[in-house]
C-alpha cells in the first residue's frame, strides 16, 4: 500500500476506558433514532468485505459466522458488505440481483439478530460496478485487444497495411513512442488493464446506467427488506459506478455529468426508486465520500453539498468513508487487475500506522463534522456516521461530544476485536485487542483472500469444530471472549 513519505510511526492509543456507569452515562452507548433508523448505541460496524461468498455470489457458511461474531459483540449495527444489484457473475462477492439469494442473506441476517439478542441492526450495502479487466501482457494487448484505428495507421505511414501487419508494428514499438501513438485510454488500457468508465457513453450500456440503475437499486433494496435486513446502505463511495457519478471527474453530457447539480441527479433518482419501493418504515442511507483525495475529484469542500442534497430528500443516515479511488491506484502486475486502495486515496481510505503528522487515527473527522455542520445548519437531523482509524473510547465518545458526528463506525478496530463494544460498555475496556492498523486484513482484501486479522488468526487452531481459511493455516473468526 501507498504510505506517506513522512513515514512517521504511530501507536493506537485508545486512551482511559470508561467504568460501566461511565459508559452507561456516555453518548457513544446511548440509543439514536432517527426516521427509519433506531440503534440501541451509536457503534457500527462498516461494510468490510471478508471474501468467504460462493463464486456465485450466495451466502455461505462462513459469511454467516462472521457475521454473527461481530453481532456477539453488541454494535448498534453492522453493514453487511458491498453486495452486487446485477445478476451477472462478479466472483465470490455476495449478490442480491435475484430472488435465489434471498434465503442465504435471510440466513445471514437472521444469524445477526440470534447472536445479538435482536439488539444488533444489521444493514445491507448495495453496489453497481463496472467491468474492469486484468492488466493483459503486452504482445496479447496489440494481438487481440485494441481496436486499430485511424489514428495507428497515420502514425505508422500505414494506410494500405494489413491489421495484422498494424498491430504487429505497434507490437514493436519502445514505450516512449507508443505514448505518442496511442491514446491516453488506450495507454492506460495497456498498462493498467482495461476498465469502464460511466463517461463512456458511446458505450450503449454505459449511456443506459441512468435508465436501469434507479430500478436496479430499488429491486434490490426490496430483497434486503424481503430477506430481514433493517435497512439499505447504497453504495456511493469509493471506485465504484455511483462514486463516480458523483465525482467532480464525470464529464458525462446527458444530464447527468458536469456541474454538481447534474452529477447529483442519478444518485438522488437512484434513492426516489428505492425509496418508492420499500416505503417508510426501512432504513435507506448512503455511504459517500467526504473527500475523493485524487487530483480533480470532490473535496471537502463538496461534501457538504453532497450531504444537504442527499440527506435533504430524506435519507434515514449518511456515512462518510473518504478516498479509494481508481485514479492514483498503483499499476498492477501483468495478469492482475488494478486494485482502487493502493495509491494516496486508498491511503486515506484505509489509514495505517506509517502516516503523515496528521496520522492514521480520525483523518476523516474533520471533513465528516463540516458535513454534519452543514445539515444542521439547514435544520437537516439525519445521522451522520464518521469511520476511519476509531478505536479509543475517549476519541469516539470527544467526536459525538463535540457534535463532529452522530454515529462512530470501527471497521477494522472491530475486525481486531469484536468484542469492543461488549467489553467497553461493561466496564473491561482494558481487555480490548486493539487494532495495529498494520493492514495485514486490507492485504488479504486485494489478493481476494479470506480476510483475517493478524492479531488472532493463528490462535487456538485446535480448537474442535474451527473453520480455518483455504490455505489451512487461518482461522476465520475472533475466538470467543473468555470474560475474566
Ligand atoms: C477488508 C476490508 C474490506 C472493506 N470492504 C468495504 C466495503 O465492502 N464497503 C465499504 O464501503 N468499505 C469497505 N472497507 C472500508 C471500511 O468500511 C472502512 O471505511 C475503512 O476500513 C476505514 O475505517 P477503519 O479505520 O475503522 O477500518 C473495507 C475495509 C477493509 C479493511
Ligand atoms: S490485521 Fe488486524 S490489527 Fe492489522 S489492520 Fe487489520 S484489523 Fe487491524
């Protein structure tokens, strides 16, 4: 992963744990309610995808263990992960386009409720991606790839050339002139791997992602309600195809690109139809980004118009993750595809212990408080979820305090241990396994590996009954909290 060149070295410090009478006092383990959305606390667990969903997209067995696991620990809610609206194949990522996955996420959200008492909400993140390709080798990209065209021919001299003799020729070239044939996309085809972009809208499914999405999302969100889930998150953020309508890069011209007002239009007719769909009383939110970090993209200073509109057409929650973007992202090796968490974006997606002097721990703060700043300046309640680097009592306790959020989300501090929210609440916050934030689990994201976390996975692997990672060596949940 990319690191700031400061290369400064930090250490979690959770700071002091609350006595159970402190926490039973704290705004962190008090209830909020809002429209749709009720939680028993203002923890949360964000979307993690954890690479355990069959190649076709059902939930498994182990989908539903780790799940429950982090519902033993008392969140106020866990999202489950990104989950795909299409009924096409997206690999072992879990999908709701179809009535054939609704049993296994009844399942999965079921588990949830069992192990949590019915204390636990469990919400559904639902995603649209587009197609993406691995980085091909070279001689494969001129043979059968790219799409010879006017442009190669001038170049070579080549008019009357075969395009077996063009592609042959351009085979041959050094990189520096290649990057005077090519085009920029064509180049970036060839290094990075062919990838859709929603401005491709000479592309007829591209063009048509504004007529089929709202229905999409809307189906799906229907599911989620049909299979037990208390809410939908639509996925808006990061490298995925709703992000990058609302980015400051989409340059579409239908409407639906340009000024912020065109770039909002898809994601708020995107929520009317899923609105629409589920009625009232189901939770709907989105997760955007309250800053894109990548050269061109939203900043900060969008987000809260981002979140007045969104959360002005009366979304029950808005969370803010921030970077993750394909833009930056690192050229991947030959017969791999580009990863959208590798470069500075993904960085601030994903802080880790190697950072600036800012540092790992509530980076995204700041830019989620100006978005809650702006919403109730406007005399908009909805709850607004602050992630990344959380993990301390005192710090997500000061950031509610302080009216910088509603709603503390710990991803990976949850993933270290599930147990967080249960051991602080009663007074054994110094039994907590705190995080690293080494990303040993993000690591295990990009290859497609089941996720662990380093902190555990190797503990008591004799233990009867364990599921342990296909390598054989991992188990894949937290062992259970023996209480002192
Ligand atoms: C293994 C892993 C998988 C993730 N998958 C998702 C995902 O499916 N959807 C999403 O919005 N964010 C995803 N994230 C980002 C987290 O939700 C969170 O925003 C990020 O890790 C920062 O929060 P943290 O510092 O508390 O971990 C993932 C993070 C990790 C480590
Ligand atoms: S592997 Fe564990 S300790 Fe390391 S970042 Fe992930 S959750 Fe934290």
């Amino acid at each position: 992963m990319w690191k700031p060149a400061e290369k400064i070295k930090f250490e979690t410090h959770p700071g002091a744990w609350p006595t159970a009478e402190d926490a039973g006092r704290s705004l962190l383990f008090s209830p909020i309610s809002h429209k749709a959305l009720s939680l028993s606390s203002r923890t949360w667990i964000p979307a993690m995808v954890p690479w355990r969903a069959t190649d076709d997209g059902f939930v498994t067995q182990d989908n539903i263990d780790w799940y429950a696991r982090f519902a033993q620990g008392r969140p106020g809610a866990v999202v489950v992960e990104a989950t795909g609206i299409r009924d096409v194949p997206s690999g072992p990522l879990l999908r709701i386009g179809h009535e054939r996955f609704v049993p296994g996420l009844r399942d999965l959200a079921g588990a949830v409720k069992a192990a949590s008492d019915g204390e636990t909400r469990v919400y559904i993140q639902i995603i649209d991606f587009l197609g993406i390709r691995r980085r091909p080798a070279a001689d494969k990209f001129f043979e059968r790839f790219l799409r010879v065209t006017d442009r190669h021919r001038a170049a070579l001299g080549a008019a009357d050339w075969t395009e077996a003799e063009v592609r042959a020729a351009l085979a041959a070239k050094p990189a520096d002139e290649l990057a005077t044939i090519l085009t920029p996309r064509e180049l970036q085809d060839l290094t990075m791997g062919f990838r859709e972009r929603v401005t491709d809208t000479h592309v007829p499914h591209i063009a048509e992602l504004p007529a089929v999405l709202p229905g999409l999302f809307a189906d799906a969100a229907v599911r989620a309600r049909e299979a037990g889930f208390d809410g939908v998150e639509l996925h808006y953020a990061h490298a995925y195809t709703m992000a990058s309508f609302l980015s400051a890069t989409n340059t579409r011209t239908d409407g639906y690109g340009g000024s912020l007002e065109n770039r909002l239009k898809l994601p708020r007719e995107v929520y009317a139809a899923v609105r629409r769909a589920v009625g009232d009383d189901f939770a709907v939110g989105c997760r955007y980004l309250a800053d894109e970090c990548i050269e061109g993209g939203n900043t900060a200073g969008d987000a809260p118009a981002i979140g007045l509109a969104l959360a002005g057409d009366g979304m029950d929650f808005v969370s803010l993750s921030r970077g993750g973007k394909f833009d930056d992202a690192k050229q991947p090796k030959v017969g791999e595809a580009v990863y959208p968490y590798t470069g500075r974006s993904g960085y601030e997606c994903m802080p880790g212990y190697i950072s600036d002097v800012v540092g790992p721990f509530g980076r995204n703060v700041p830019a989620t408080a100006a978005v809650r700043a702006a919403l109730r300046a406007s005399g908009i309640e909805t709850p607004v979820v602050v992630a990344g680097g959380m993990h301390g009592y005192e710090q997500a306790e000061g950031v509610l305090r302080d009216g910088k959020a509603d709603i503390v989300g710990f991803a990976r501090q949850a993933l270290a241990d599930p147990d967080w929210f249960l051991k602080v609440r009663t007074g054994q916050g110094g039994a907590v396994r705190l995080c690293e934030y080494t990303n040993y689990c993000e690591g295990l994201d990009q290859k497609h590996k089941q996720v662990t976390c380093q902190l555990w996975d190797r503990e008591q692997l004799d233990e009867p009954g364990m599921a342990k990672a296909l390598d054989g060596k991992r188990r894949l949940v937290a062992p259970a909290w023996k209480r002192g």
